[in-house]
C-alpha cells in the first residue's frame, strides 16, 4: 500500500532498559518535501523520536514506515535518510572533502561523479574553498556545514536534524537558520529537525510537533501553536502567556479575572472551568485616568480599537525595555498579574486600562481541576494509604469507614503545603512544572514514587526544587469507592 | 612567587635520582662500550659483536621473539579492548579490571607458575612456552591503551558512518580502525620494548635452552665478570638504539595522528 506520505510513525513507544518510556504512543505523519520542527523541552523524547526514524534506536512497539516501506527494524545504513548531528560527528582522521565523500565512496560511485557532487555540495554550503582542510581547524559553523554537505551529498530523501545549531553563538545560528530555510527550498526534500529552542521552531518549520514527557502535545504550524495552543503546556512553552483560570459560562462568553469577556471560542459547554491564554502583545493598554495629560501620552483613541469591549485596569509594577518593545507586569485590583508588551512605555506606579479583542482569548480546556485524586486504603492503626505513604485523617472522615476498606481520596489543589526540607514533609518530591496563573502559581509535584500532583500556592518555587509534602489531616477528603 | 619557588624544590629529589639512576649509567654504558680494559678509546667491542655469528644471530632471534610476540598481543589484544570499550557485555570496569588483575602479581611470580602450569600439564618447555609467557606478561600491556583510544572515541562518529551507508565491517575499517591507530602504537611500543630485552623470563620458560639478546646482556656483566662489561656496554647500547628507534618511531607516528585531529 502507498502512503500519501513519506513518513509514518504509527503509535511508536519506546521503553529503555531502566524501564523508561521516552516515547510513549507517538503517531505523526510527514508530508514529502515538509519541513517539521519536533520541539520540547530536554528529556521530552524529540531526540528518540528522531533516532527511532534513522534507525539508531528501535521502537519498543508500534512501526515506522518510510514512503508506505515498513522500515521498523531496518538498520539505520540501508535507510534512504542522512542525519546531521548535534556535535557534528566529522571524523577527524579525514580532511573536509574525505568527509563529505563518505557516503559516495561507499556506495562505489565513480571517482570523478564523487568529485562533481564533492564540489557541489561543498558549493551549497559556501564552503568551496576548503576541501582539503582538516575538520578541526574548522569553527563550530563551518564544521556544521560540512556535516550538512555530507548529508545531502547522499540525496537523501529524509534529511533529520538533531538540534543541528545548538552550538553555535546567537548570530551564527540566525543566519544559519535562513541558510537552513534557503537550502530546504532548493532541494526540496523532507527536513525532521529536532530543537529545544521555540523561536527556532517559529522561524523554520511548516509544521511544529510539540513534546512533552514522550507524548505529542499538539501537531500544527508556527501560527496554530503560537495562537491556539491547545494546553497549559503549549502555551507556556511557546512564547510568552497570561495563563489564567477561568469559566466559560456559555459559548463565546467566558469569565476570568471577576470579569465577563466576549470570545470566540465555543463547545465547551455551560459553566466549565477553563484556562484562559492570552498573549503579553495581544493585551490594549492605556493610561487610564481623566485629567493629567502629559505632552508624550498618546490618544487612547488612536491605540485603542473602538467597540464595547470589557475593560480591566490595573497598575503598572515594573517595566523592562526588550529592544522593541517594553515588557510590563500590570496587577489589578483583585490581585491578578499580567504581563503586557507594548511599544509605548507606561512607568511603574501608572495607572492603566487594558483590553483584548475576542479573538485574542484563547480558551483551553482544563485538565485538572480543584482535587488531586488518588486511590488509598484504610489502614489498621486508623490511617489513610496512598501515595505509598500513611497519611493522618480527621476523625469525622473516618467514621463511615473499617480499616482494609478502599476509598477515594480526595485533595483540593489549594491545601498541600510544601516545606522547604525534604524531610519535613510525609513524603518527598520534585517540582516538576510551573505555570503562573495571573494571582498563584499551579505546580506540578512529582513524588519520589512517580506520582504526580497539583498544588496551588502563592510561594516562588523553581524547576527541580526539592519539596516536602504534608497534607493538613482535615484536608483529606474520603469517598466511597463506586 | 616564594611558594612556587619552594615548591620548584620538591623535583630535586627526584632529580639527584634521575643524574645518579639515569643519567650517570647512560654516560657510564657510553664509555665502557667504546674503551677497552685499560681505559683506551676501541671499537673492538662492537667488532666483536658483529663478528660472532652467533651473537648476531641471538640478536635478530630475540627481536624476532618480540616482534611475533608483540604480534600475538596486538591479535588477541584488539578484539578484547574493542569489546571492553563497545560495552558488548559485562560492566566495563569489571572486564578491564579482569585484564589488569594479572599485573597486580609480579612477573616473576607468574612466570614460575606459567613453569609449574606447564610441568603439571606435561608440556614440554622452550620456545612455545617462551611465547606464551611473554603473551601473557605483557598482553595487558597492549590492551590498554587500544581500549583507552577505543574508548574516548565519539560514539557518534560510529553512528554518522552507520548514516552514511556504511555496513558494520565498513565502520570498523573506515572508522574505528584508523581512529584506534595510536592506542595501536603505543600498545606495539609497550609489549616490543620490554620483550625484547627480557631474559628472567626466557630463562625460565625455555630451562635456559634458548638465550635471549638479554640474556647475553645479562651474562656478560653477571657471569662474565669484570672483563667483559666493555662488551655488555657496547651490546645495551646497541639494544638501546633499537628501543629507541622503535619508541621513536611510534611517537612520529602519533603526532602524525595528532596533526591530523
């Protein structure tokens, strides 16, 4: 059967030897001749992915076909696909043009059509005049792009890049990124390119895969991602965000920060919790007030787009100039943050309104919402297992259940305290994801177990911080097991 | 700067043992071989050399012995420092220190025992058992430092080959092979160098049937007496040129690769 397209991962897991999953029910397809950007976060299972498609690892379950070809199991030197490494990978013991006819002389092409394609590939690159130089004697851009020629030498009909400019200073991996675009129109082949970096992902790609923890998050182009990410993770990841929580009280009208906003967003049904994204440059901003008009004050008029828009207004607590533009935190009335960018810089201490045009809101459907719930068994001395621990419950809780009785155990995001020493708490942890949510901070716990749990706080915590949990007994909430 | 001074004092320990150990008998060997008893300057120690056949022949015998079994070493030291350093199996810290295990036990210990193994099994000693012995002394000596290029090697260049078409045999001759050519080297210049000059060993393991350019050497200052140290001086020297010229060799060699990185 011929697949429409030339690459096919169908439901892909991949579990290592420790028992890991680094991909887990991974299922993409790529058109011929796409340019797609696998983007996350380091440990997120893009660069396995790739290495499952060159061949260099094997998916545990699940197959993968090259143009409708099963090439699951297919070592990685009879694949039609060439990799550029992260660190280049040039053998040393070989000069410039030895390097880039590798694959050539391997396949016992003819002395002078290897010469021909040497020097065209190398004139690709714009690194003509270098053929007998020795790779170290190369900076970290020139030897990446000896180490693309000798990948397309190949004609390869799958090019994979894993984080290809990841070494390279700001300036070199800008225009190598243009370089990189130019090339992938001229020789019209499927570019897999693997990055961490998001602006990266923005500028290249067709189609942005985005990982997290071996699963896909979202599958669209540069502008569905950056405008309609569809979770927490997504919108966090890619760019700046106000992510807050809110409700969709019917279609196209939500509510969030105590106040009502028209959107566009619709079929989540009546009254639902959601999350709520808006983008820092999306956000109107003013000076709000009547009377002090000061000469560089701009008309609201000219800024603002006229129609009946909700309003919010807030004041200005600290701006930072970003080169084009300035990067404000604004916190209202009722104790929301929002971060605003605007070309017109508006001082801390001012007093300002703001507003966002339907379209701009974007609605997320929430994932988890007010409890952590696990499963837990009453234990003989009175207490309450899960999480691989015994955990004290009030007594009122307790009188409707025997000890060996399986519960449901309930716990608001809102009551888990985290203690600073590890040791402080029941049970241990890691911070594992933050999101900011305008007026608290929603983290994502990971036990020293593997469970994960949420916790809402207003404390400043980092990624990887070591945590003790204690859940206030009377914060333990059990239910009967349906 | 007072501290580094003092601290530049801590080498003259060292450096006294150097001029007593090193330097004073190298200026020592140069002498006797070129002076007869009475002190006269001759060349007649380095004629008598060449002249005996069979000295001559002791000689290309012994660096024969060396290079055959240098030759065994590198055969059988290769594939165990590719296996150690590509993790085939096993921990790798076990295995190499399994291959190193056996020089924590001095030689000569060991080649008594290679003597007794040899007398238990019923097999005759002489040249077999030399080879065997001086393999087994000194294979760690090549595995070594064949694993330790092997592995600092980056496993992704194995992978890039592996890219670009080529099949497992291929990686190896066009990859790993010329990347390991220096470990090579080293490991041919630590086995030649000191089998070439055994005799303890040889003696052992061949009931002094076979004599050995060290064992001539050996002779010459230990039985001989005090007559024939002009003619042992001129035969070290003559051994020291050949070490030296291996080392000297391997050692161009191994810029050469050097360059090339």
């Amino acid at each position: 059967m011929k697949s429409d397209y030339i690459i096919d991962v169908n439901h892909v897991f991949k579990q290592f030897e420790d028992g890991q999953y680094a991909l887990r029910d991974v299922t993409l397809h790529v058109k011929k001749g796409e340019f797609v950007t696998i983007l996350g976060p380091s440990g997120c299972g893009k660069t396995t992915l790739l290495r499952c498609i060159a061949g260099f690892q094997v998916a545990s379950e699940g197959d993968i076909l090259l143009n409708g070809e099963d090439v699951t199991q297919m070592p990685p030197h009879l694949r039609p696909v060439n990799t550029v490494f992260q660190k280049y990978a040039l053998f040393p013991h070989l000069n410039v043009y030895e390097n880039v006819a590798f694959g050539l002389k391997l396949k016992g092409v003819e002395k002078s059509e290897v010469e021909r394609r040497v020097k065209r590939a190398l004139k690709m690159v714009a690194m003509s005049d270098y053929e007998f130089r020795d790779v170290d004697s190369l900076s970290g851009g020139q030897q990446q792009r000896v180490a693309i020629a000798r990948a397309i030498i190949n004609e390869p009909e799958v090019l994979l890049l894993d984080e290809p400019l990841a070494a390279l200073d700001l300036k070199m991996r800008k225009d190598m990124q243009l370089e990189l675009k130019e090339m992938h129109k001229k020789l019209g082949i499927t570019f897999i390119y693997v990055t961490h970096d998001q602006e990266e992902a923005l500028t290249l790609s067709d189609r942005i895969v985005v990982m997290r923890e071996g699963k896909i998050q979202q599958i669209g182009t540069p502008t569905d991602i950056y405008n309609e990410p569809q979770n927490c993770f997504v919108a966090d990841f890619i760019g700046e965000s106000n992510i807050l929580s809110g409700t969709m009280i019917r279609d196209h009208r939500v509510r969030f920060c105590d106040k009502e906003f028209d959107c566009i967003d619709e079929g989540f049904g009546e009254n639902t919790a959601v999350d709520v994204v808006i983008r820092p440059e999306d956000i109107y901003i003013w000076r709000k007030g009547d009377g002090i008009v000061q000469p560089e004050d701009v008309d609201p008029d000219d800024r603002v787009p006229k129609g009946n828009y909700t309003k919010w207004y807030g004041v200005v607590e600290s701006s930072i100039f970003k080169g084009v533009h300035y990067e404000m935190t604004v916190k209202t009335a009722n104790g929301y943050e929002f971060m605003v960018q605007d070309y017109h810089e508006f001082l801390p201490g001012t007093e300002v309104g703001m507003l966002v045009k339907p379209e701009d809101i974007q609605i997320m459907k929430k994932e988890h919402y007010i409890y952590n719930y696990f499963d837990g068994e009453i234990t003989k001395n009175g207490k309450v297992r899960f999480l691989e621990a015994d955990w004290d419950v009030s007594d009122e809780q307790m009188a409707a259940f025997q000890p060996g009785d399986k519960v449901r155990v309930r716990v608001p995001f809102r009551d888990i305290d985290l203690q600073d020493h590890e040791n402080e708490g029941v049970l241990s942890g890691e911070v594992h994801f933050i999101l900011y949510k305008g007026n608290h901070y929603n983290l994502t716990i990971r036990t020293d177990e593997g469970y994960d749990m949420y916790v809402y706080t207003n404390d400043i915590w980092d990624d990887g911080d070591r945590v003790g949990i204690v859940i206030p007994k009377e914060s333990i909430i059990l239910d009967k097991v349906q | 700067m007072k501290n580094f001074q003092k601290r530049t004092n801590w080498a003259w320990p060292y450096i006294i043992f150097l001029i007593l150990l090193v330097i004073l008998p190298l200026i020592l060997i140069g002498i006797y071989a070129f002076t007869d008893l009475e002190g006269h300057f001759t060349v007649q120690n380095f004629v008598q050399f060449f002249s005996k056949n069979e000295a001559v022949n002791t000689f290309i015998y012994s660096i024969a012995i060396a290079l055959l079994t240098t030759i065994i070493c590198l055969l059988l030291g290769y594939p165990a420092a590719y296996i150690m350093a590509m993790k085939s199996f096993g921990t790798p810290q076990v295995m190499a220190l399994l291959f190193i295990l056996p020089m924590w036990i001095n030689f000569l210990l060991r080649t008594i025992a290679t003597v007794e193994l040899f007398h238990m099994l019923n097999l005759p000693l002489g040249e077999g058992a030399l080879l065997f012995g001086m393999t087994y002394d000194f294979l760690p000596f090549m595995i070594y430092p064949i694993y330790n290029t092997l592995q600092k090697m980056d496993k992704s260049l194995l992978e890039a080959a592996r890219d670009l078409g080529a099949n497992r045999r291929q990686v190896f001759t066009k990859v790993i092979l010329p990347l390991s050519i220096p470990g090579i080297y080293s490991g041919i210049v630590m086995v030649f160098m000191p089998t070439v000059s055994t005799f303890a060993i040889s003696e052992l393991l061949t009931h002094n049937k076979i004599t050995l350019f060290g064992s001539l050497i050996q002779r010459s200052f230990g039985e001989g007496g005090i007559t024939m140290w002009n003619y042992g001086a001129a035969l070290s020297l003559i051994m020291l040129i050949i070490i030296g010229a291996t080392s000297f060799f391997g050692q161009q060699e191994e810029a050469g690769e050097n360059m090339i990185r």
